[in-house]
C-alpha cells in the first residue's frame, strides 16, 4: 500500500474510534438525564452530540479527499466506503442521544410513573452492540458478529415487552399519556442505535470480504416464531 494512503487510512480510523468514544459519552448522558430527569445533564448530551456531528463531517470529508486523491480499488476502497458508512451510523447514534435530550426539555414538572429497567437496559444492550461492531471495523475481526446479532435481537424482544407493559399501564391510568408516550419514543431510538450497530458490522463484513450479507434475520424469525 502506498505509505501516504496508509496514513491517511489510520488517521480516518483514529477519527472513527473518537467518534465511537464521543458518541457512547453523548448516548449515556442523555439515558441517563431521562432517567433523572436532569435538564443539565441533558444539555451536556447535547452538547456531545454537537461534536459527534462536526468529526462525522471531518471523517466524511477525509474519506472523500482520500478517494479523490489516491484513487484506491479492491480492499482499501472497500474499507473506505466503510468507514464512511460506520461514520454516517455512529452519527445517526448521536442524532439519537440528542433527540433524547431535547425529550428531556419536554418533561418539566413530569415524574416517572414506573420503576425505569427496562430503558436502561435498552440503552445498555445498544452501547454493548456498537463496541461488537466498532471491534468488527477498527481490529478488523468478525468473530463477534453472532453475538452482536443475539444482542439486537434481545433489544428488540425488551422493546416489545416494555411498550406492551407502558399499554397496561395506560389502561388504568389517563394521566400519564404524555410521560409514557416518551417512554415509548426513547426506547425506539435505543432500539434503532442497536440497528445501527447491524449496519456497522454489515459494512465491515463488506470492507473486509466483499461479501453482502444481512445480518440478523436468523434471530428475528426465532423472535417471530416465539410470538406464534
């Protein structure tokens, strides 16, 4: 490999493992400010995700010029288009982690109805999935990707039987409607960072074999087949 295109190469792989660093720093602060309820530990996610989109533009930017410049074929373009694809991912994370804290804003003068488990557990199932598939792109090694499909799928499953308790809850009460319908908001976007962290190892599946496969369906139709 040409020794400058290698360089840029580890420098683009350094930006992404800050970016994964900033991205599980904004994720947690803004869980943990809807867990209390803390509109200043909401701002500090917020803030994190700020800087989670300015090197998301920094690691595309330097993708696009390494492209450009060196005109890369086979296994360096293919890690490249990854690491622009687990850029863009680890972005939409951080979109996540912002839009928790804007929730955060909202719920002024609001209290939690329930004991919160299952939320932090969605968040703790989408954190420990991304490091698998950060692992998969930056040590290139694919040897977790099953466990990382066994971790979407269990958010997945928390997912449905957190929003059918929330329904039970609204079938006896009418004044927590507002509360529980961000209960249900916030779970999603811990049930979609976990997709992410699919997409992610998809495209370091491509980076490292030209293979496309889909990830996770083996363990979505055991999930189906379960609720039959």
């Amino acid at each position: 490999m040409d020794p400058l295109l290698e360089s840029k190469i580890s420098e683009i792989r350094e930006n992404l493992a800050t970016l994964h660093s900033l991205v599980a720093t904004a994720f947690t602060k803004a869980m943990k400010s809807f867990e209390d309820l803390d509109t200043d530990l909401a701002n500090e996610a917020g803030t994190v995700s700020d800087r989670v989109t300015e090197l998301h533009q920094l690691v595309e930017d330097h993708v696009f010029d390494t492209v450009s410049k060196f005109q890369p074929t086979g296994i360096e373009l293919r890690r490249l288009i990854t690491y622009n694809n687990t850029s863009a991912s680890l972005h939409r994370v951080g979109q996540y982690a912002d839009k928790i804290a804007r929730i955060v804003e909202q719920c002024e003068d609001l209290d939690h109805f329930k004991e919160l488990e299952s939320l932090p557990y969605l968040g703790e199932l989408a954190l420990s999935a991304i490091d698998v598939s950060m692992r998969s792109v930056l040590d290139d090694d694919l040897s977790e990707i099953e466990e990382l499909e066994k971790l979407e799928a269990q958010s997945d499953r928390e997912a449905v039987d957190m929003f059918e308790e929330i329904a039970e809850y609204l079938s006896r009460r009418r004044d927590i409607c507002e509360l529980a319908m961000y209960y249900i908001i916030v779970g999603r976007y811990c049930e979609r960072a976990a997709d992410q962290a699919i997409r992610i190892a998809e495209s370091a599946i491509y980076g490292l074999t030209g293979e496309r496969r889909k990830l996770g369906l083996r363990y979505e139709e055991e999930s189906e087949s379960m609720l039959d």
